[in-house]
C-alpha cells in the first residue's frame, strides 16, 4: 500500500496489517530494463513529479482535495493532463488520461481491488479475485471478448514493501500506480507462480530484499530463461 505520497492512506509500507507499521518507506523508483520511473514528493508528502527516464516523459501533480491532476509531457511537448480522483479510502476511483480514456476501479470491503472498467466505453477490463488476502486469480479481455484468467499461486514471505507486480496486464493503467498503492490493497504475501488457465507455460518469481525485507528486484522467470527483471529503491519518511 501507499505510505503518505497522497496524504489520505495511513503510512504503511512495510507492515503487515494497516495500522501498525514496522518502518515508514515511500517508493523512490521502480522500472525494468527499458523504463523506470523516480518518483518525488512534496513536503506534505503527496506526490508531484513522475519522471521516466530521465525525462523522457514526465508528470507533474498538483492536488485539490483528493483530486490530482499531473501536466504530462513527452519528450519535451506537452500532450495534456491526466486527472487522478481518490475516494475516502485513498484509493482511486476514477483515472482519466489526455484522451480522456476514463477507467473506474471497484474494490471490496477490504480495500482489495475487484474490477476496472473502461467507464467511458462501458467495457470491463480486469476482474480480480482474492482469498485470504491474495490476488489468486485476475482476467483479462482478449480483442474478440473472451475472458482469459491468470492463476497465481504465493511464498509464504510476507509482502513487507507493498508491491503490486500482478494484476496490471491489459488494463491499460500504468504500472506505476499500482505499486503507489493507488490501486488498492497489495496481496498479503509474494507472488511465486502464475499460469494462464488451459496454458502450459508457467511464470516464476525470485526476489531480493533489503536489510529491512522490502523487495528491491524481482526476477521472472518462464523455465530457465528470464523474461523480465523489475527493480525498486525505496526512501525512508522522515
């Protein structure tokens, strides 16, 4: 879950449970070999700047009440901005990017993200589903409309840091926002392996973690050969 970058979610990477935090860490970076993203806060802690690569693309934030709208410029142009509506729980409700692409996220009573929806088409995008915490099946929609689901199995490791590797392909909402903590609650524990139903080919992770057990790489993996490696750095909120 997000710490304080939007300043509604109760500080809370690194706990195992809402409200009692072991150690207060917001997410500096993620990305993987062809994109990262350094994220920057102000000093209220809401979030104010995404930068891809070095620049390449960026947004800036600016926030009234629990709705932040980011300027977003691509290699040196600006292409119009994107709207992020949270509701009480801090999470999102709406998200709108400079097509006025508008998608919907529902959650359960838990805070665990259900289903989002192209609002503006009308069309479902992604359903979820969870069982003592962790997202043990997700949907996607192939063009002709059939719905594929993807079957994740979990380590007994605790998900310290709150990250959400799982659960954003073809939902056309960024990663990033994922592992804010904008899209819900992250599953309780680490992804160990993934199969799309009726497939044979099985994904598998591997971590590394940091001295305080927030997962700094996660390596995935289809048999022996490595199909992609995510990174994060983390900062303490002092």
């Amino acid at each position: 879950m997000l710490s304080v970058a939007f300043g509604f979610i109760s500080c809370n990477k690194g706990n195992t449970t809402p409200d009692t935090p072991k150690i207060q860490k917001r997410l500096k970076m993620c990305g993987d070999e062809w994109d990262k993203y350094v994220f920057t806060y102000g000093a209220d802690g809401k979030l104010a700047l995404v930068n891809r690569n070095e620049g390449e693309r960026t947004w800036t934030f600016t926030w009234d009440g629990k709705v932040g709208t980011a300027k977003y410029v691509k290699e040196g142009e600006e292409k119009g901005n994107w709207v992020l509506t949270l509701g009480e729980n801090g999470f999102l409700t709406t998200f709108a990017n400079e097509w006025e692409d508008t998608f919907g996220f529902s959650y359960n009573t838990n805070g665990y993200l259900t289903q989002i929806k192209r609002v503006d088409k009308g069309a479902v995008k992604c359903n979820n589903s969870w069982t003592d915490g962790d997202l043990v099946k997700w949907s996607r929609f192939k063009d002709d409309g059939t719905e594929e689901w993807k079957l994740q199995s979990f380590l007994a490791d605790e998900n310290v840091a709150g990250i959400f590797p799982d659960a954003t392909d073809k939902t056309d909402v960024p990663r990033w926002m994922f592992e804010l903590g904008l899209c819900g609650k992250p599953s309780k524990h680490l992804l160990d392996e993934a199969l799309w139903e009726g497939a044979d080919a099985k994904a598998t992770h591997e971590y590394e973690k940091d001295e305080d057990n927030f997962v700094t790489k996660v390596v995935k993996y289809y048999g022996e050969e490595v199909d992609q490696t995510y990174e994060y750095e983390w900062e303490v909120i002092k």
